[in-house]
C-alpha cells in the first residue's frame, strides 16, 4: 500500500498511531498522583518529540543510508528557525511560508557545505561539516547581528516586534504563529477522571509533517537511490569501479538531510517564535548523532525513538530534585533517606546528562543495534528465532516485494 | 595494435625504479597474464594500467584512448573492469542487490547515473540480476548477507559483477589469492567458461604457476620492473632468463 510492502506499511501505521495518540500515551499517571510528573503529555514536550524526530530522521538518511558523519547539522536546523522567524517578521504569522521558506534556504545551505565537506570522507567529512557550523554559528552569534546589518539579532535572538512590516497580517488573525488562522498554541483539554489529556494544534501540525517526512524516508530507504546510497556506505571503491560517481549520491542524502534538519528548525520557529544562535551550537549537532545512534542507526524507526528518549531525559529527568527525591525516600528512616538521595542526587536533576551518558555507553556495548535491536532482541525471546534470522526472515519477506 | 597498449612506462618511487621502460600490448580477445617474482612491480604496472598512478613518462591507451589521470569511474565507463586481491563486493547488502547495482549503473547499453526516475525499470533490473545469478550458480544465495560468504563465492560474485557490464577488458589482480584448492579450481573454470563464451580481453596478475598455465595465451615475464620476456606459455616454462629470474642466478 502507498508504494510500501507490507512490514513497512505496518511500521508507518504504528508510528502513526503514536504520533496521533501521544497526548494518551505520554500520560498514563493521574494528575496530582506521585507518578504525574513521569506525564510528558504536555504541548511544549510533545511538539520537542516530534520535532527532534523529524531532525533524527533527516540525518539518518545521511548517516545510517550513507555512513557520512556529519557533525555540523544543527547549522541547517538554524537557519530552518531563522528563515521561519523572518517569514513571520515579513509576512505575517502563517506558519506555511516559514516552513517553505525554511527547508529551501536549508537546502541551498546544505548544497554549499555539502560541495566543499564532500570532497573528503570520514573523520576529515566529519571536521569539515563541524567546522562549518562553527562558522554558522559565529556568523549567527555575532557577525550578523551588527547594527547595519542585524540578520539574526544576536544573542537575544530573532523575534517579532511590533513595528515589523508584517505585510499579509490582518487584525483578525490571531497574534501569534497560526495555520490559516488556527492558533498554534491553541489546546484543548479533556478531563477523563483523575486523567487530563492536552490537544494541541502545534502539536498535531508538526505530527502530520513528521508522518509524511517519516513516510518519505521509508520510500527513500527502499529505493533505487536508497540502495545505492547503502552501496556507497558498504563500498565506495566497488562503486567507483563500477562506473559510478558516488560524489552526486552522497551530495543529494547530504542536501535532503539538510532540509529535513530545516523543516524541523523551521517547525521549532512555528510553535515558538524565537530564533536564537544556540540551536546552531555543535552541542545541537553531537546531540542529533546521539539520539540516532541510541535509537539504530539505518533503521527507520530508530531515530525516531532514540530523539523521544533523549528529550524525554532532559525534559522529565532534569525536573527531579531534591526534595522530589526526599519524598520518595521518606519512608526510610532518616539516616538511610539521606544517604539514599546523596546517592541518587547525581543522577536526577541536573545531573541528567550523567544518566543519559551511561544509557548510552551500555546501549553502545550491549546494543551496538540502538533501541531497535534491543527490540529484537525482545522479540527474538518470544519467537526463539536469533536476531539473523529474523533479518533473514525479512529480507526474503522484503525483496520480492519491491 | 592491442587493444591496451603500454608504451615507454617508468615510474619511480624515491629512489626506487618501480618500473622501467615497460613496453606492453595486449591484443584484444586474448588472456594476457603477467608474472614476475616479488618485488617486479606488477602492481605499480596493474596500479597504472587503471589509471590510479600516474607514470612519470610513457603513456597508456586503451582502444585509441588515454586512462591517464581520469578516474575510477571513468576508465569503468571506458570498458575496463577491475577485479581487486581481496574481492571488493557490497559487504552489507544482499547477493542479489550486489548484482543489481552494476546493472543498474550500466542499462540499456550506457552507464546512467539517474536512479530516482528507475522505479519503473527496477523490475527488469531484477530479473537481468537473477538471471546472470542463475548463470553463476548463485541464484539460492540472493538474499544472503554477500559478506556472510566463502571467499571462492564472493570471488564468483565480484567476477559475476564485472561481466554484468559487459567491459572489454577484465583486469584480475591474483584472482585466487588466499583460496583453497577446490575455490582456485573453481575460479579457472568460472575463468575459462568466460573466455570461451564471450568476446573479452582478459590481463591477469598471478602468483600462483597452475592458474596462470592453465589459462594464459601469452604471458609477460616482469623482472625489477621491466618485462623480461613475452611468450606463449610453453615457451616460457623452460626459458632460461624466467628461471633465473624466479630462482637466483645460482639455478
């Protein structure tokens, strides 16, 4: 069905069904319980879900497909935001034209670096690309930002004031970024019991684009394109003596990677209209290489979980605090509840990232697979098949199928 | 006139003369081997013959054309074919998908770099693939992971690759390097079922005396970088230079 065999229709039904059911899933505790701040059904998280997908998933088309590391995307993620802030500082707050906006100055902003850093390959492709963000982001930081020419507004970053042109605003239009009129940040919220669930329209937008760019991905993946982006990952030498130039392939997997990266700064500026340098920080970039790798690398669904993992860390892990931690402990005596938080403190709250660094070491050993093989490996348990042949298995239900 | 004509090669490394004045034509529809001890320079010559070094003087035409200084992928399109040492497949995709890439990069008779507007040709792309898989006798093994096999069948398959593109000249470096026996005999059957069946020039770089005598119709003598002789096989097996270029004087 829509040009996909059957495992991977069923794989764009699931992911479907996530993003379309997320505001029930992401809160399975009651309010006021002690479980409720586990709840990440909340607009501003969700939409971070979703974006941070569609990031993960552009540049798994580069890294998984092609094995090109890039450290430099979070320059296309940028400039996706800026374009998109700029298109409401012209415009007016329809989100469309920002998001257009943003995947075409991404790509040709990708064609550029993509030209120069392609001229190299592995750890020397991976500094070219860091070095060019670098660039970006002083470029963004700093350069641009002079009072004669203020493209990104510096530090405070870019936003709307009110004496921007504006020029297709009208006074019934909401004063925010909107679909056509339907305010992004308009949410409606059911109460079922002790559960309240949030319907977000910025959420929802940004889950159908993520769809369709999941959609996409898929059908690259089980192209001809696809394939020949995996041979070049596999060996480049057989395919330069095969007659072909890898350097076009690679360079059109770096340019949608791109876009992809700029569709989601872009729907980062629609959802909250404020553009600043440090989206474009390598910080960003290493960010997007973790939640890929965590999730499995060159599968499809991989990227997509490895960024809800990651965001859900630094959204709900950083929130747990002491005192959060001492009513959890409180049942032990006092001695033992200190020493319990002294222990766990570390971890939780702003140690996050210490959390998130040994996930990621043990699933690096154990999983060298991401989440996904993980999965398998779950699955392999109830079926007692290993992990070959279950691959086995598909690929012969994959191939006649394409 | 051969079809690769090697005219006046030298090429040094420092102060090494990795080959010196190399004269060389290989005539079309032949199997030309060279041989030549350690150390002779066959893989600066084969390195040169496919454009990778640049010789210091002489020159190289293959079919009326130079191959010096254009690229891998251009010399491909020229109709040269190489087969590597260790064989050079698509380690991470299936066998069948190995055979594909080929056929897709050279169809309808020229080399088109265009995949996204394939779709519709993919079928017959992989039925073309299936078929030359059934001519090696690998058709059971298409979905299997290509780098999960014996080196003799990812040999068969390299080989298999090459021929797809239908090239004028297939260059082997040491074909059965590092094999067992049955896989070597089995590469010199693959070998000879091609040379009687198609119309290809075959130059072969070999270490190994069975393979090349049961093959070659001329074979060059390569010694401290200059061909030493150029005969047919029966020739050269008793050829007093050859022995003491691969024993020692003392022979």
């Amino acid at each position: 069905m829509l040009g996909l065999n059957k495992r991977d229709f069923t794989l764009l039904l699931i992911v479907i069904a996530l993003a379309g059911l997320a505001p029930f899933l992401l809160n399975p505790f009651p309010e006021g319980s002690a479980m409720a701040q586990f709840n990440a059904g909340y607009p501003d998280l969700m939409q971070k879900f979703v974006i941070y997908g569609i990031f993960a998933i552009g540049f798994n088309i580069l890294f998984g497909l092609t094995g090109y590391l890039s450290f430099g995307h979070a320059a296309f993620l940028g400039v996706g935001s800026y374009s998109c802030v700029w298109m409401f500082k012209l415009l007016g707050y329809n989100v469309m034209p920002g998001i257009l906006l943003s995947i075409l100055t991404s790509g040709i902003f990708a064609y550029l670096i993509g030209v120069v850093s392609l001229r190299r390959s592995g750890i020397y492709f991976s500094i070219l690309t860091l070095a060019f963000a670098q660039m970006s982001f002083a470029l963004a930081y700093s350069v641009l930002s002079n009072p004669k020419f203020n493209l990104t507004n510096g530090e405070t970053g870019l936003q709307v004031y009110s004496n921007d042109p504006q020029w297709l605003h009208s006074a019934d239009k909401p004063d925010l970024p909107h679909l056509f009129g339907l305010s992004m940040r308009a949410t409606h919220e059911m109460q079922l019991g002790a559960w309240e669930f949030q319907f977000n329209v910025g959420y929802y937008l940004c889950a159908v684009i993520m769809v369709a760019a999941f959609y996409l991905s898929i059908r690259i993946f089980r192209s001809p394109f696809g394939m020949m982006l995996r041979a070049v990952k596999s060996n480049n030498t057989r395919m330069y003596y095969t007659g072909l130039n890898a350097r076009p392939y690679t360079l059109a997997a770096f340019v949608i990677s791109g876009m992809y990266a700029g569709l989601a700064g872009g729907l980062l500026s629609a959802v909250d209209p404020l553009a600043g340098a440090e989206r474009m920080q390598w910080t960003a970039s290493g960010e997007v290489v973790l939640m890929t790798i965590l999730g499995g690398t060159g599968t499809l669904i991989g990227p997509v979980l490895g960024s809800g993992l990651i965001k859900y860390f630094e959204n709900i892990f950083s929130k747990i605090n002491d005192s959060v931690l001492h009513s959890w402990f409180s049942f032990l005596p006092d001695g033992m509840e200190d020493f319990m938080v002294t222990i766990v403190h570390p971890f939780v709250g702003k140690g996050w990232h210490l959390t998130l660094g040994a996930l990621f070491v043990l699933i690096v050993i154990f999983l060298p697979g991401g989440l996904v093989q993980g999965g398998q490996k779950i699955r392999g348990l109830f079926t007692g098949r290993t992990e070959a042949e279950q691959a086995a298995a598909d690929a012969n239900q994959s191939t006649p199928a394409e | 006139m051969g079809i690769l004509e090697v005219k006046n090669v030298n090429k040094r490394f420092g102060g090494l003369q990795a080959l010196g004045n190399v004269n060389l034509s290989i005539r079309e529809n032949t199997v030309h081997a060279i041989i030549g001890p350690n150390g002779a320079g066959k893989s600066t010559l084969l390195n040169v013959l496919i454009g990778k070094l640049i010789p210091d003087t002489g020159s190289v035409m293959f079919d009326g054309q130079s191959v010096l200084g254009r690229q891998s992928y251009e010399i491909c399109q020229m109709g040269i074919s190489r087969v590597f040492q260790t064989p050079e497949i698509f380690g991470d995709l299936t066998v069948l998908e190995n055979m594909m890439i080929p056929i897709f990069a050279r169809r309808d008779g020229a080399f088109q770099m265009n995949v996204i507007g394939a779709a519709t040709n993919e079928k017959t792309i992989i039925e073309q693939a299936e078929h030359v898989l059934e001519s090696l006798n690998m058709a059971d093994k298409r979905y299997f992971h290509s780098a999960s096999m014996s080196r003799g069948d990812k040999r068969r398959l390299e080989i298999g690759m090459c021929l797809s593109q239908n090239p004028r000249l297939l260059l082997l470096d040491e074909p059965t390097a590092g094999m067992a026996r049955a896989d070597t005999n089995n590469t010199i059957d693959l070998l000879k079922q091609i040379k009687d069946e198609r119309d290809i020039t075959i130059a072969i770089i070999e270490h190994d005396m069975h393979v090349v005598f049961s093959l070659a119709e001329r074979i060059t003598v390569l010694a401290q970088g200059s061909p030493l002789v150029e005969d047919t096989p029966d020739k050269i097996k008793g050829h007093p230079k050859v022995r003491e270029a691969y024993l020692g004087e003392s022979a």
